[in-house]
C-alpha cells in the first residue's frame, strides 16, 4: 500500500492547529483566513489527516494550577515486566490519572519502569488517590514512589512538528491542492 503523501496546505495546516485552536466562535474560519482558504477547506484537510491517522484526535491542556490544582504527583511504580501491561491499563483507567506509560529501567540505579501523574487539590489529595490504586489494582507488593512537583517551568500541548520553511505557510500563497 502507498503511503499517501502530506501535502504542503496539510503541512501548514497541522502547524497552525498545533498550536491550538483560536478561542473564537467559528475556529476554522480563523484558520482558514491565516491560510487564505475556505473554511470547508480546513475542516476537509483535518478529516483527510485524521483519516490517515497523523492526526487521532484534538485535545485540551488544562491549566491545572490556575483552577486550584496545586500537588501534582509523577507516580513511579517498580511493576513486574510480565504485568506491566495489565497493571499500565488498571491505572490508566482512573479519570484522576491523566498520563501513564511504561520506561526502560535504568539499572542499578532506577528500577521504575512504569509511571503516572495525578493532580490533585493537595498532596494529601494526591496520596489518597495513589492509595485506591494500590488497592484497586493489587498493588500492595509493589515498590512506588509520588515525585511530587516543586515548580512549573512550562505547560503545554506537545508539537510534532518543525516550523515551517520561509517559503510555505500562512500569507505565503498556500492552494488548498497543495
């Protein structure tokens, strides 16, 4: 099978919508003026990327600290290599968990292999919630760690791409055929 190429309006496309959508009434209209399009254009671009599978879905950052969420825990767990997997899915099952993902072990000095953040109120709040884990997902056996954050130097969503040329990008004379 073909791998179906990006094109250039998608390149630019997927730069501008990765720095997050304009907080207007009618963003792809916004987006679509950035890239001298129409806005049936920009919503037909992200469905051929989502399509594709680059793009699986849009998502928020929450500014976690401004609504009152000031322990933020990374939990370190020593998990089992044969359980990681059922244990990964127990954890991240939890609303209160929003990221949890398994790393190599970096032997002799770090044995944790898998890890999730919880954010909480405080870091009581925080404890708690690691304390249903533990026994909602029979892990009383298991070595953990809360890393609890001391301060933010950067929040927010994850960019995947490098900026675009000189030549390609908005005011730059992009056709919705690429």
């Amino acid at each position: 099978m073909d791998m179906i190429k990006e094109t250039a309006f998608e390149t630019a496309l997927i730069a501008i919508i990765s720095k997050g959508l304009p907080l207007v009434k009618q963003p792809y209209a916004a987006i679509a003026e950035q890239l001298d399009c129409s806005e049936t254009e920009v919503i037909e671009g992200i469905e051929r990327i989502m399509m594709r599978g680059d793009l699986k879905r849009f998502g928020v950052v929450v500014r976690h600290r401004q609504l009152g969420y000031r322990a933020n825990g990374m939990v370190v767990w020593d998990i089992p290599d044969d359980r990681v997997k059922q244990v990964g899915h127990c954890i991240g099952q939890y609303a209160f968990v929003t990221l949890c993902y398994q790393r190599p072990r970096r032997l002799p000095d770090w044995h944790y292999n898998l890890f999730s953040m919880i954010h909480g109120q405080d870091r009581d709040a925080v404890t708690e919630q690691v304390k249903f884990i533990v026994a909602q997902c029979g892990l009383h056996d298991v070595d953990h760690r809360i890393l609890f954050s001391q301060r933010c130097f950067k929040q927010r969503g994850a960019s995947y791409r490098r900026p675009l040329p000189d030549s390609i990008g908005p005011g730059r004379g992009i056709a919705a055929n690429g």
